[in-house]
C-alpha cells in the first residue's frame, strides 16, 4: 500500500497553516495511515502567490483538493480511510 499524498499550500508564519498540518499528521497517526507530506510555500512562486492569495492553507490529498483555511478532523478521517 503507497501513501496517501498530501500537499498543503502554505506560507511562513500562518497559524491556521500549522494548526492544518498538525491536524494531518496527528489524524494520519492515529488512523495508522502513511502519508507522504509536501508542504509547498506559495510565496516562493510568483504564480502560486497570484493563484492561492490568502487562500492558505489549501489542501490537496492524491491530487484532489479537499481543504482550505481549515482541516475538519472527522472528514479527514474518512478520507484517509477511502485514500489507504
């Protein structure tokens, strides 16, 4: 069984962008899932920067956006489940 892919469009000093990412790892943890974390800064890229704003954090799980500003932890659950 592979990882469940999780990238989460992020910045330097957003709250909600660690409290998203604590979220993950900790569900993933307790679901006993694997999942392969890239955290990708839209202000290091001009395009990213344009295309998500403010909108941070934005996640995606195996390439399908799933979350924005927050990470609801029973949704995520399930969607580790259908990912594993």
């Amino acid at each position: 069984m592979s990882d469940v892919s999780v990238t989460v469009y992020t910045r330097e000093d957003c709250h909600l962008c660690e409290e998203a990412i604590e979220t993950i790892e900790r569900v993933a943890d307790d679901e006993g899932v694997a999942v392969a974390l890239d955290l990708v800064d839209v202000d290091e890229d001009p395009d990213l920067r344009e295309a998500y704003g403010e909108r941070v954090p934005y996640v995606l799980l195996d390439g399908s956006p799933a979350f924005k500003y927050r990470v609801a932890e029973g949704q995520l659950r399930e969607k580790l489940r259908k990912s594993a």
